[in-house]
C-alpha cells in the first residue's frame, strides 16, 4: 500500500472521512501524524479543519477529504451539521483518559447515529496514545468489546509514535470499498469533480498541455 | 507617541473619547502604546478617569486578581480528588495553552512562563465568571492580550473587559454565536442578494462557514499583527458595534463570484472558507467593510437585533444559564 500527495484529479474514489471524540483525544495529531508526521503543538480546532490524503488501497487510487472536528461539547450543534455525505466515521479516544472512552459511548456513538445521512457509513473506533503505555486506563479488551457493540472496526494507535496510525486509514478505507453504497458514493463525488470544470470553466488548476 | 499625549487633558482625562476612536479607527496604534490603547477600547479603564484614578485602579484590581486566583490555588490535592468540574477545567486549559500560538518567540519554547500565565488567567477566569467557565477559543482571545499588556493582572482584566461583550459566543446553548450568524445572513440578503439567493439555493443559510471568523474574532484568519490591528478597529466601535459582522460581508462578497461560478455546496465552501485563513487582505477587507457599513445604514443596523454580541446582552437575569461542559 502506498501513498502519495499528488495532483486532485489523479484518483478513482473520493471518501468523506469524519474525525470526531472528545477535545484534546488527539485528533488533530492523528491526522497530521497520518498526513505529514509531525504532531507539536497543534492549535485547539475551533469549527472543523480538513486535510486531503491522496492513497492507494487495494488497486484503487483513493482521495481521502478528512474532517477534524472540535471536540469541546458546546460546539455539538455545529458539528452536527459536518456528518452529511460522510461515508467513514473515525471515532478517537484516549487510553489513558477513561472519560473520553465513556463519552464515546455515552455521546458521541448517539451523535452519529443522529446525525448520519448514509446508514452503510463505516465506522472505526480508536484508541490514542498508546506510546504512554504505563498511563493506561481502558484496556485493549474494553475498546473491542466496545467496537463490537457499535458494529465498528478497532485499532489502538499512536499519533506520537505513528504506530498504526496509517492502518486506521486504510482499513477504514478498504472496508468503505466493500460497501456498495458508499463505493457509488465514492465514485459519483469523482465523476460531479471532473464534470465540473466542463460547466463553463477554461483550464483546470494544475492542468498541463498535452 | 508624541500625538497619543495630546488625547488627554493635564490630569489625564480623554478629553475626546470620539475623536481617539476615530484616530485608531483609521490609523492604528503604535505597538509601544497598545497596552494603554486597549485598556480604554475594552473598557477597562474610564475614558474619564485619571492618571491617579488609573494608578489606584491598578493596584486595586491586582490584589482582586490575586483574591480569586487564590481560590483556585488553595485547592489541595485532596479536594481536587473530590472536585470533578475543577480537575476537568484544568484539564482543558492544561490541554490547550501548550498548543496556543506556540510559533511565536512570546510564547515557545519548553517551560515558556507565559504559557504559565495563560494557564492561570484562563483558570482565574474560569472561577471568576465560573457559569461560563472555559471553553476552547478563549486561549486564543486571551493572547494576544497577554502579548500586550505583559502583565498578569491587567490581561486577566481587560480579558473579563472583552469577555463581557464575548462571553455570549461561548455559552452552551450558542446563542450569541447564532444571533451573529443569523445577522451575517440578514445583511448579506441586503447587500448582496445573489449571494444570498445562491446560499438559500445550495442550503447554506446557518453560515457556519463563518463560525470560526466570528467566535475568535478572525484570530485563526490573519497573521498575529494583522490579528491586533484589526480587532483595535473593531473594539473602537467606532462606525458600528457590530463591524466585525460587515468584515464578514466584506471578505464573501470578495468571494462571491468564486462561490457562484465553482458552484460549491455547503462541504465544499466550509473547506473554501476555511482555506482563505491567511489570504484575506486585511485593509481592503476593512475598507470594503466601512463602505458597507455606512451604505446599509439604518437597515443594516436594522438586521442586528438588540443584544447581538458584543452589544451588552440586554436583560441582566443569570448570563450563563448552562451546565458546565463534561467533555
């Protein structure tokens, strides 16, 4: 499996992935660990950032568009309006914070059911920060029996140390594959981007001679 | 330097309190006299108070600082054990000021002791005006006060200053963030209904694209200068209260055509929006802004209803009812 950060236009399928969970879980870190990895000291989201990662997953040439909400409960309302089209849902908590896997149950895994618009939507739940091992306070046991409570896959991870974070990207991706829904969802949201600059619009960006 | 002396009387009065608003309105402030600048603009200090009445204002609200950062500071161990909304708000703003503008030689660095002092401002804070408490933004707004003023006790109060007109953005039921967006839906129908026919087309009315811009006063948008000259111009009040609603206008009517002509959905112009943080041009935004304000006049001012932030919230009942945040 490889990855590449190339031209917008070079993919096959475009997945909206939604990151959420409570604030300071490592979201944020996650994703830029996933991106570029580096993980200091990132702003606190207010609202929502995005990231684009271009990869490949089992043949296919995959754009993935990721969500990094904020966690903090008052900004729920606005959140909720970022779970529209979304086709991968990635829940993150903290190891060593029980609270911030409790939410996810007690919260956040109602926020989704919610608020999703494709019931197919592949869920993953998370669990960060595992390279401070000694800090630990929800075991590996507890996060499974809880992704398969939620009918979600499971990874344990490290954004510091990057220890599975790519896993979580694309075991979610190729598990988004095998759902046709959201496979056709994918493939649409390319075919309305490439049909696009055909509306009226001369010389896509970043588009050469032939 | 030399022109800021001439604002006061021998005393130290402002004598023409519109006249310093216009003056910063349209020139700025000169970095070595923000402190005393902000002081005014956020309310802190009386336009008509003294030097001596400032100097006595000073030391009384030191030891204020001082009295409920000790609330806090007196928690043992112990107590915290059995304190779970105090460990949760310290928790948060632990969290957040190591990560806040860290990229400025203020503030990086390990062990940095202004990092500490926004730690504890935020804390105080949040023991101060405990119903509002502490809620992620607020190390952003807190900052660049700090960078200011370089004193503990006055950023703590020239914070609450503009956490008076503010806090409203933060409360758990969002309402002050709402009013505002609302507003910025009204005055964009008024000035410039293409756009807006366009918005209400592609079911984009809750403006939450503008969510960021308006809760932390563009702090994400500009870079840190730009940052401090623009919200001097908005703290004047001097055209509008609400001119950071018309600098919203402003910066989506530049962008308008953009907008149309890509034909973005809602997922689409949060990115877009999201991606002009550091491409927006400070002074031909504020232009574009004040020309607005003064052509949408009184139905301009008429799509703000009484009590939009930073107006003062108009009935004086309990400010924050809400719960406190278990997240």
């Amino acid at each position: 499996m490889g990855s590449s950060s190339g031209q917008s236009n070079s993919y096959d399928l475009s997945f909206k992935i939604l990151l959420i969970g409570d604030s300071g879980v490592g979201k944020s870190s996650l994703l830029v660990s996933f991106i570029s990895a580096s993980t200091n000291d990132l702003a606190p989201t207010i609202g929502v950032d995005f990231k684009i990662k271009l990869l490949t997953v089992g043949g296919k040439k995959l754009k993935l568009t990721i969500w990094d909400t904020a966690g903090q409960e008052r900004f729920r309302t606005l959140t909720s309006s970022y779970y529209r089209g979304a086709q991968g849902i990635i829940l993150v908590y903290d190891v060593t914070r029980r609270e911030t896997f409790t939410n996810l149950s007690d919260v956040w895994a109602k926020e989704v059911e919610l608020h999703l618009t494709n019931k197919d939507c592949v869920k993953m739940l998370v669990g960060n920060k595992v390279d401070r091992e000694s800090e630990r306070a929800v075991s590996r046991e507890e996060g499974m029996a809880l992704a398969k409570e939620l009918g979600s896959l499971f990874l344990e991870c490290s954004a510091k140390t990057r220890e599975n974070v790519e896993q979580c990207f694309e075991e979610l991706a190729l598990k988004i594959m095998e759902v046709p829904s959201l496979l056709e969802e994918g493939s649409n949201a390319v075919k309305r981007n490439i049909l696009k600059p055909k509306e009226g619009h001369p010389a896509p960006p970043g588009g050469g001679c032939c | 330097m030399r022109e800021w002396v001439t604002f006061f009387d021998s005393e130290g009065r402002v004598t023409d309190s519109e006249a310093l608003r216009k003056r910063v309105f349209y020139g700025g402030v000169e970095h070595l006299i923000r402190k005393e600048v902000w002081a005014f603009l956020l309310g802190y200090y009386a336009y008509d108070s003294t030097y001596a009445e400032r100097e006595y204002l000073r030391s009384v609200k030191k030891s204020e600082y001082e009295t409920i950062k000790n609330q806090w500071e007196s928690i043992s161990p112990q107590q915290a054990k059995k304190f779970t909304k105090f460990r949760e708000r310290k928790g948060l703003i632990d969290k957040d000021v190591v990560r806040t503008d860290r990229s400025l030689s203020f503030y990086d660095g390990d062990d940095n002791p202004n990092v500490c002092l926004l730690h504890d401002i935020l804390l105080t804070y949040s023991f101060y005006n405990f119903d509002l408490g502490y809620c992620q933004g607020m190390s952003d707004l807190l900052s660049p006060i700090l960078y200011v003023t370089g004193d503990e006790s006055e950023s703590f109060w020239c914070f609450v200053s503009l956490m008076e007109r503010l806090g409203p953005n933060f409360n758990r039921d969002q309402n002050g963030m709402h009013t505002q967006l609302f507003a910025i839906s009204k005055l964009v129908e008024l000035l410039d209904s293409p756009l807006h026919n366009y918005f209400k087309q592609h079911d984009c009315l809750n403006y939450f694209f503008c969510f960021r811009w308006v809760l932390i006063q563009f702090k994400r948008e500009f870079e840190y200068e730009k940052t401090m000259r623009l919200w001097e111009v908005l703290w004047t009040h001097y055209l509008s209260e609400h001119l950071h609603l018309y600098v919203c206008v402003a910066i989506l009517k530049r962008q308008r055509n953009k907008i149309i002509s890509e034909r973005m959905d809602f997922d689409t112009l949060l990115r877009f929006i999201n991606e002009l943080s550091g491409h927006i041009d400070l002074d031909a935004v504020l232009r574009d802004a004040e020309a607005l304000c003064i052509c949408a006049g009184e139905n301009g001012a008429a799509c703000i209803p009484p009590g939009t932030p930073p107006s003062l919230p108009i009935d004086n009942g309990s400010l924050y009812p809400q719960e406190d945040d278990v997240l």
